[in-house]
C-alpha cells in the first residue's frame, strides 16, 4: 500500500468519526426540540469531505492498477503502431496503417471506411471507458462481432413427479425459452485540432485523441445505460417496464420495485419506525443467489442522504471503504455512485439493488473506428470517431428498485 494510500485512508477513517460525531449531537438536538442548523451545516461538510476522499481513493486506485509496458515485443509492436498512426493523424500518411486495419479486421471489424484504431490503443480507450463507468463496473461487458447476437434464457417450465414401480411416466412439461437480443447504436465523437497543432512536435495526438475519447464516450453511455430509451442508443435499465409484483407472478424482461410509503422521500424515523428498513426489504426480495454479487447503486448526493441513517441499535449502516479500490459498504453491501441514478424527488428511483452482472449486460461492438476529414473545417482536422454499443436486461429478477411513492 503506498504512503499516499494509507494516509488518505486514515484522513477518511477521521473525517469519518467526526462526521458520526456531528451527526449524533444533530439528532439529539432535533429529538430535544433546538436549533440544528449548525449543526447540519457541520454534518454537510463532513460529508462533502468524505466524498471527495473517496473519490480521490478511486483514482489512486485506478491509476495503480493500470497496466505497465509489456515485454519487448509486445512494447515493439505497440511502438510500431504508434507511430504508423501518429504519422496518419499528423500528415494523412498511411503508410504501416494497412497492417493494423489487417490485424482490426482479424479480430472482426468491417473495413466500413477510416481506418480502425491500433488495437493497444482500442485496449486503452475501452480500459479508460471501464475506469470512468460505474456501468461498466459493476455489469457484465460482452464484445462481440456482430449485432446479429441472441441470447436464449431458460423461463422454467419443466415438471416432475412421484411414481411407484409400475406406474405408468406420464410426459411432464418442458422448459419456456425466451430469446434476448441488445439494444444497439452507436456512439460517435469529432475532436478537432489545428493542422499547426498537428505540426508539433510536443503534441500527443494518440493521448489527446483517446482523452477526448474517452470523456465523450463515458458521458454519453453513462447516460444511455441509465435512461437510455433504445432509439439510436442502448435501452437503460431503468427504460425498461416495472412493476410491484414479486418473482414469478410478473412478466420476463419486467423489474420490480418497491416503494418507500412516502411520496417524494423516505420514511422519517420514530421509535417504531427506520428508512432503513426499506433498504433491508430491499436486499432481502432479492433472490440468495443473486445477493452474492450484489450492490447498492445510487448517486452522490442520496449517499450522502443514507450516510446519515442508523440501524435499530443506533449503528450508522454506512461505513467508508477500508481499502483503495473498494467500495464504501452499506448493510454489509458494496455502493456503486453512478452520478446518472436520479435525484431524491417524488415518485423517483435513486436506489437499486442487485447482481448487475447478472442483471444487465453491455455489448461491445468489437473495434472503434477513426476518420480523418482535414477538408471539412479548415484549418481544422477533425477526427470522426465511432463505436457501435448496446445493452439489455438478461435477467429481471437479479435487479430490484425503491420507488419514493406513496
């Protein structure tokens, strides 16, 4: 564990303490009938801090984990690329690009037009885009190398019974299957510099380009993997139809909810009454085999909402991660921030609930392509960059939602 590691978790763990501190001395002042504004505005700052200790613990993390230079051949052929691509982006220059397109097209991508990203770079981006997604975190990702790709998902069915000796084995009944196919579209960004720019020696074209990348790309399927509504773009988990019936009684490809008794918010707390309960109930209608796996997704600002929230014996229920690259736990559970989930607000659904790597899946179509057009926008190149994306629910039970509905 690095210096910087251990310190910025030991500068959690105090603002942490202190954060329960505040927050005690709020509720009892609210319980006695005084002025808590103070106090409140205490607790809010301590909550501001732990957010951003965690975030900053994330990056560490991520930043450790990204991947050193491989052995001399792999570090020769990727120097190779660099700069047979550098040379295209810089000077139009195709020259060694037609070997990378031939190792793209090996692996699936279509000479459709421009030319196909260097596979260590198509790597980087798609490892960049892991990094800035909680989607694509915590959900199963599945390349593939063409949209024409189905899923067959077993709905039950089959019989069984008891029979004696000579009894007669009557036909018992036969599994339902159901075919699931992705939500396609595709994703596109125009960065655009100056030929000059170009020119320049000190200019990272393979860095700049894969950052502009990146942060159009993360923003745009963060979006559609939330609320997306399927048209040109993935279809969100939270598109798709709900309702409040348990397992078994609602239709395959529906998801439950459940709601928290109180439009626009959670329950207020009374000796016989907790929000958290609806938490509990929340992980509990979860089936056993999907709890293993399973986590909490839901923005900044409901965290910090539930940080503030204690069990039956007056334990905070949320507890900071103890180690960089894990998430903070709350009722013993993981909490992915995923800045898209909505707003506390009535009839909104800030939290979810369950295995999304069983749940929801995300389709990668194999390659990201890159046209150069320096002819558009003089003196500007723009770099038309494309990547074709897509999502579905593969199982509705292994998700659950709150609802703050009445």
């Amino acid at each position: 564990m690095s210096e910087e590691i251990k310190r910025l978790l030991e500068q959690q763990g105090t603002v942490f303490e202190e954060f329960k501190k505040a927050n005690d001395e709020r509720l009892k002042a609210m319980a006695e009938g005084k002025a808590v504004s103070e106090l409140e505005a205490k607790v809010e700052k301590a909550n501001a801090e732990l957010s951003r200790l965690g975030k900053e613990l994330d990056d560490l993390a991520k930043k450790a984990n990204r991947p050193g230079a491989g052995g001399d051949e792999e570090a020769q052929l990727h120097a190779e690329h660099k700069a047979a691509w550098n040379r295209w982006a810089r000077k139009g220059d195709e020259t060694g690009l037609a070997e990378i397109e031939a190792k793209a097209i090996s692996v699936g991508t279509p000479a459709d037009g421009g030319y196909a990203l260097p596979i260590e770079q198509d790597k980087e981006i798609t490892r960049l885009l892991r990094d800035e997604s909680p989607m694509r975190q915590v959900c199963r990702v599945v390349t593939i190398g063409t949209e024409e790709y189905r899923k067959l998902v077993n709905l039950g069915g089959t019989a069984s019974g008891w029979v004696g000796e000579k009894a007669a084995r009557p036909e018992t009944g036969t599994p339902t299957l159901a075919e699931l196919k992705p939500v396609m579209g595709e994703i596109y960004a125009n960065p655009a510099v100056t030929q000059k720019s170009l020119d320049d020696l000190f200019y990272n074209v393979e860095a700049e380009l894969g950052a502009d990348i990146v942060t159009e790309f993360a923003e745009q399927e963060g979006a559609a993997f939330i609320h997306g509504d399927g048209a040109n773009k993935p279809k969100g988990l939270l598109a798709y139809p709900q309702s409040a019936e348990p397992d078994g009684e609602r239709d395959f490809g529906t998801l439950q909810f459940l709601t928290t008794g109180v439009a626009g918010g959670f329950k207020a707390r009374t000796a016989d009454v907790n929000p958290a309960d609806d938490l509990i109930d929340l992980i509990y209608t979860l089936k056993k085999g999907h709890r293993s796996g399973a986590t909490f997704m839901m923005n900044g600002k409901t965290q910090a909402t539930v940080r503030k929230w204690k069990d039956a014996e007056g334990n905070y229920i949320w507890s900071p991660s103890l180690q960089a690259g894990q998430p903070a736990m709350l009722l013993g559970y993981g909490v992915t921030e995923n800045e898209d989930m909505p707003d506390i607000g009535a009839g909104a659904i800030p939290i979810a609930f369950g295995n999304y790597w069983r749940g929801f899946w995300i389709i990668d179509r194999i390659g990201i392509r890159s046209l150069r057009d320096p002819f558009t926008n003089k003196p500007y190149v723009h770099f038309y960059t494309t990547k074709r994306v897509g999502s579905m629910l593969a199982d509705s039970q292994a998700v659950k939602l709150l609802k703050l509905a009445a």
